[in-house]
C-alpha cells in the first residue's frame, strides 16, 4: 500500500476543490453532488482497539470508498470521523441515490481490528449544486442538515430538503441568540465586488452580512433575517451594517474614483421615523460623502407603502445618497411606478439574468428594462452574472454596472482588500 493510496485530502483542500468546481460548473450549468460521510461511534472504537487500530480503519475506511468511486470523484476527510466525496457531473437525484447505496454495500462488511472484525455504521447527508446551493458555505451546510435528518432515515442517507432547514433551526431559540450576536462580535461584512461594463474599472461593492454563530456556524440570511424583522431586532443589525460598511471603505485602496459601497434595507426599516437621522449621523461619525453610500430596497418592499417609501427614498436622494431599486422585474407594478421611481440606478434581477443567454424572452426582457431606465437617466446593474458570454451580451446591451461569480464572490473584508490590490479588468481582457 503505498503514500499516494493512503493520503487524505484535508478540509483546505477540499474547498479549494469545491471552489474550483463551482466556478466552472457555473459557467457551464452543470451539476455536482457532495455527500457527508460520518463513521458513527469512531470515538468507542479509539478506545477499544487503540489509536493505531483506529487509524488503520480510517486508511482501510477511505480505501473502501475509492473503490466505489469514480475516477473524476474526490475524497476528503474533513474531522476526526467525517469524510466528504465530490461527485462531480452528475445527471439528477437518482444518479446520487444510487452512489450512496454503492458506499453502504461497500462498508457493510465488518472491518479487521486487531485480532478481531467489527461491524460499524455510517450516516451520509448529501446536498446538490446548484439545486440546493451556489456557494461552498451554504452547500456544506445543507449537506449537514441532511446528515442531521439521514440518522431518522431507514436508508441512513438522506438528500436535503427545505423542511430539514426548518426543522433544525425551530429547535433553536434563534431569537435569543441573534439579539445576543453584536455582543459576541458575531457579524461580519462580506464584500462582493461591481464593475463598470463600458470601462471595465471597479465601481463599488455590496457588502452582505454574514452571522457566524459560535455554536451553528454560518447563519444564512434568509434564515435570520425575516426573524430579525419579526422580532425588531432589524433596526440594530442594519445601523450596524451601515457603521460597518463605512468603516470598511476607510481601508480600501485609495483609487482615482472613490469606491462605492451598497447595503440592502429591509422594508421595516424603510418605515422606521429614524432611518434618515440614524443614515446621517453615521455618514458623519465616518467622514463619508453620502455619493459613496448606495440603499438598496427590493421592488417588493417598496410596494409595503409605496408612498411613505417615495417620500423617505426621495429625502435621501436629496441628501447626496444612491438608491438603488434591487430584484426589479419581479414585483406587480413595474411599469406602472418606474417614471415616479426615486431611485438612481435598479438591479435586475438575477433570474432573468442566469439564463438569458438560453432564454430569448429573458434577454428582452433585459434589453427593454436597460433600455427604460437610461430613458429615465437611471444606471443599471446585472447581478447574477456567471459566465463570460452573459457579461458581454449585457455589455452590448447597454447595462451599466455587473456583478456576480464570474467577476468574484463574496469576500472577507481581508480578502476583498487583496482582491482590489490585483483586480485585472474582466470586462476587456
């Protein structure tokens, strides 16, 4: 048995492995499938048989899993009992189905311990991309949930669904911990940056919260957010956001044209008397000339109260700041309000953008949208943008700004800093 047969890959690697799948199944709107593998009472056979026995298992464990796995497939250990395999173009659910009963038969028989064999069980939570998500986070995390729900399974494998999501986090007094994440430093900014398409130079970024739990990990926003409105704790996560965005942009490179940073407002805080003092004083605590701070409101939220909203987005407006219109396309009343919209540049949104290339409707749709708004003297930003050809057909239509994985993900606010020390111009190389 020689090194390279025996050699786990480590969690680092994996990542970068996944990285590297997901940006080019992206571009090429192809699946792939990763499946959790936990060996369950790992700690009892560490005890019983001692750590030279164990680890021999763990070689003899991974041995068994590449020969049930194809060439293009790849294996990691991730923890101390855990493995993760990548199954890298897969056709649907059932091509995975049938990958994880391969594995179970192939572990189904007892492993050599010493002097004696034993017989161990195995759980597997399997998550897909892009069915169930598009990012590394949010996938591992899924396949996680489906660890959780595949030890109640008769197969003990299980796929994710949305109610594993719900279930895990109803037994969970999130409300309590969300209100108690500021304290605990828990939050942070991730930054996702836009481009200029007519001059390909940088233009701003999004900054996306993020809420890195010290006992869940990361929290998806569309978990924590709706209950942070419900609850009113949406108020005190947005100043923060706010704060916390005009302090990053302190530290970006200094350019010929100063960056422009974005943050999203919930409907609720649209309505809050103090949005506008509160947006003032943070401007002033930081220094920020307003024309730096881009608000973007979904399309939906303005629709909430669509006059109380006009009024507040038109009184910022006129105080120097961007509003930018976010999701457009997907409310009632588009056409109805877009020449009374107060608003200065509108983000189509991405379902429309993914697959425009494929769909003659959504590029009219796209074309039209980007049409009106410079009619109205409003920019335009793509988001959602995965591949090359997307970007240059928006070019060519006329879009203004983009923003997506083929021009980089979400980042630390570390690692955007890098990122914009060696940006290169995607747009006309």
């Amino acid at each position: 048995m020689n090194e390279e047969q025996t050699h786990f890959a480590d969690r680092h690697s994996l990542l970068l492995k996944l990285e590297q799948y997901i940006t080019d199944y992206l571009a090429k709107d192809k699946k792939l499938a990763i499946l959790l593998i936990k060996i369950n009472n790992f700690r009892q056979l560490n005890i019983i048989y001692g750590y030279p026995s164990a680890d021999q298992f763990l070689i003899d464990f991974f041995l068994r899993l590449t020969s049930v796995s194809r060439k293009q497939d790849y294996i990691a250990r991730i923890g101390n009992a855990e493995f993760i395999m990548i199954l890298p173009e897969i056709i649907n659910e059932g091509h995975v189905f049938l990958a994880a009963n391969k594995i179970l038969n192939s572990i189904n028989a007892p492993f050599p311990f010493a002097n004696s064999h034993h017989k161990i069980s195995t759980n597997i939570g399997i998550a897909l991309f892009p069915d169930h998500a598009v990012d590394i986070i949010s996938l591992m995390q899924k396949a996680e949930l489906a660890l959780i729900s595949s030890t109640k399974s008769i197969e003990s494998f299980s796929i994710y669904t949305p109610k594993d999501q719900l279930k895990y986090f109803d037994s969970w007094n999130i409300e309590d911990e969300l209100n108690n994440a500021q304290e605990r430093d828990e939050f942070q900014l991730f930054f996702q940056p836009q481009v200029n398409l007519k001059t390909g130079e940088l233009f701003g970024a999004e900054a996306l919260i993020r809420w890195n739990n010290k006992n869940k990990g990361f929290v998806r926003p569309d978990i924590f957010i709706p209950i942070a409105e419900d609850s009113g704790q949406i108020d005190s996560i947005t100043w923060w956001t706010i704060n916390a965005a005009l302090r990053c942009i302190k530290e970006w490179p200094v350019s010929e044209t100063p960056l422009k940073v974005a943050v999203n407002l919930s409907a609720k805080v649209l309505n809050n008397p103090d949005l506008i003092h509160s947006i003032k004083s943070a401007l002033n605590i930081w220094g920020t000339d307003p024309e730096l701070l881009t608000l973007e409101v979904t399309e939906s939220a303005l629709m909430d109260d669509m006059d109380r909203s006009f009024i507040v987005l038109d009184e910022l407006r006129t105080f120097g700041l961007n509003i930018s219109i976010d999701d457009f396309g997907t409310g009632y009343s588009s056409m109805a309000y877009f020449k009374y919209i107060p608003a200065n540049e509108l983000k189509i949104d991405q379902s429309f953008i993914r697959y425009m290339l494929e769909n003659d409707m959504d590029q009219h749709i796209v074309k039209t949208v980007i049409d009106m708004a410079h009619g109205f003297d409003i920019k335009v930003v793509a988001e959602g943008i995965e591949n090359k050809e997307t970007l240059l057909s928006l070019k060519e239509s006329g879009c203004d700004i983009a923003q997506g994985y083929h021009i980089a993900k979400p980042m630390s606010q570390d690692d955007f800093i890098i990122w914009l020390n060696n940006y290169e111009n995607t747009v006309n190389n």
